[in-house]
C-alpha cells in the first residue's frame, strides 16, 4: 500500500531527445522515508527519468518531457525558483564527481554558495555530512588533504556527502556502486539503511540484489516502459507479475 500524501508523485511521464523517445509514459508514487529501488537493463531511461526528477535534464536542449511530478503535492515543473527546488534533491552520480578541492571545500561549497558563512556551522555541518556518509572517521585528521586523493570507495562516500550538505529531502542515486569494491558498497548501503530515517531515497541500481536488500517498493524499467513496480519482496520471490522481470530478477536476462 502507498501512504495517501506520496513525497513524490510521477504522472505520465515522457521523456524524448529530438524524436528519439526514451520514456513513454509511466507513473509511480514513493511515500516518504523509504527506499525506491530502479532496475532496469542499461538504456532503460533510468538516468533520464532521474534527471527530470532534480529538473537537470531542462540543461539538455533537444530534451522533451511531458506528464507532471508532484513533490509534497506540488507541482515541480512549475516551481519558479528552479535553483530552490534542486536543493531538494540530492543526486550522487556512477562514478564521484570530487571537486578538485580539499576534503572540506568539496562539502562545504554548496552550503557557502547558499550563504553559510559562520565557521562554526559549517565546521558542523561538513562533519555531520561526512558522518552521514560513513568517512568522517576516515578523513577527520586530513580535511585539509585534496579530495582526489582519496580512495575510489572514498571518492563516493565523499559524493554522497557533497550531496547531503544540501540537506536534501530526496536522495537520488545512479549507480553508485558501479565502480566500487563490495566492502565500500556494504558500508554505502548501511549509510542508505540510516539516512532512509530522514529522507526519501530513490535508488537505481546496477546490482539488482542492492534493491531486494534496501528498497520497500521497486520499479523494473525496460526500454523506457514501466514493467511492474511493487513490493521489492514480490518482485524478487519468483512471483513477480510480469515474466519478463522474473526472467531479469533471476539474471536470465538478454
Ligand atoms: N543527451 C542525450 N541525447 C540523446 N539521447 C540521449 C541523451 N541521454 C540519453 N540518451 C538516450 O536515452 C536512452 C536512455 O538513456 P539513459 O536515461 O541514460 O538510460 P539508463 O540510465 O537506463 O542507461 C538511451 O537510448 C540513450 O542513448
Ligand atoms: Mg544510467
């Protein structure tokens, strides 16, 4: 069951580049504080629909979309303060994208370009995302060091960081896993478990074991078509409603 008043709500969407369409219409609702798992073979339209969702895709200039996201019940495509509206979305990338600053810069440059200022609550909230995202341990004694430096595994949870420091409601991942070892991704994923407490997660994920372990519902996209979207368990337990994702659950896929 879906709780009545959904953190976001997807209306017929459709997404096109020039003629090409790549997402043809499809519909979902996430209650908030929970985890949504996306699967879905490459060039399934998962990055895309993620694009629209934090409204980047509006950078693309042959994109196209229709249909209606509602965050909180409201409109977003409507929403004026567009810069206002991304903030409430946090998107961690496939593969980290380190400002080529220091540890701390790299959190602390969002939070200064909306105006924070204070040393104290920066030094604050630069820890408290760190934390967050399971590396403040790891880097406390070097905040100074170049964010590059770090390793792959570090690089990502400092992505996810970065991310955080928006204080986001919506968590938006694409593949974060793709070019992490498996240690990392576990710890990544006991960070998600914590951080689905305080916001909703939109998790889309190579690994389609990663969504039966994190996410309550999850969507199967294929070729920009809504398979099914439903309870993870279901999905997963053999009993899906489509054979197709029965077929791609069980890796029997292509
Ligand atoms: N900027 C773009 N211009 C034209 N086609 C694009 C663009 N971005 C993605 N596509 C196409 O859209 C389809 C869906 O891509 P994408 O959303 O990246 O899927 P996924 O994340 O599932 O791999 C693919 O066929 C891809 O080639
Ligand atoms: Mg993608």
């Amino acid at each position: 069951m879906v709780a009545s008043i959904a953190k976001l709500k997807v209306e017929d969407l459709k997404v096109a580049y020039g003629d090409k369409q790549v997402i043809h219409g499809i519909s979902y609702e996430i209650p908030p504080n929970e985890i949504f798992g996306v699967i879905g073979p490459a060039q399934s339209g998962k990055t895309s629909m993620l694009r629209v969702i934090n409204r980047t895709i509006e950078f693309t200039p042959n994109a196209k979309v229709s249909g209606k996201i509602e965050i909180d019940g409201e409109d977003a495509f409507r929403m004026k303060d567009v810069y206002g509206y991304r903030r409430r979305i946090g998107m961690v990338a496939p593969l980290p994208v380190g400002l080529p600053l220091t540890i701390y810069d790299n959190v602390a440059f969002a939070p200064r370009s909306f105006g924070m200022k204070d040393k104290d609550q920066l030094d604050a909230l630069v820890q408290k995302c760190l934390e967050q995202a399971a590396l403040w341990d790891e880097v406390k004694d070097r905040l100074d060091s170049l964010g590059t430096k770090l390793s792959g595994g570090q690089q990502q949870r400092l992505t996810i960081a970065r991310a955080l420091s928006h204080q986001p409601e919506v968590l938006c991942l694409d593949e974060f896993s793709i070019a992490i070892d498996p240690v990392t991704t576990m710890k990544i994923e006991d960070v998600l478990k914590e951080l689905r407490e305080s916001m909703t997660i939109i998790l889309v994920t190579n690994l389609v074991q990663q969504a039966r372990r994190l996410a309550k519902r999850t969507m199967f996209l294929l070729n920009g078509e809504l398979v099914e979207e439903g309870d993870t368990e279901k999905m997963f337990s053999g009993d899906a409603d489509n054979p197709k994702t029965n077929e791609f659950v069980s890796g029997a896929f292509g």
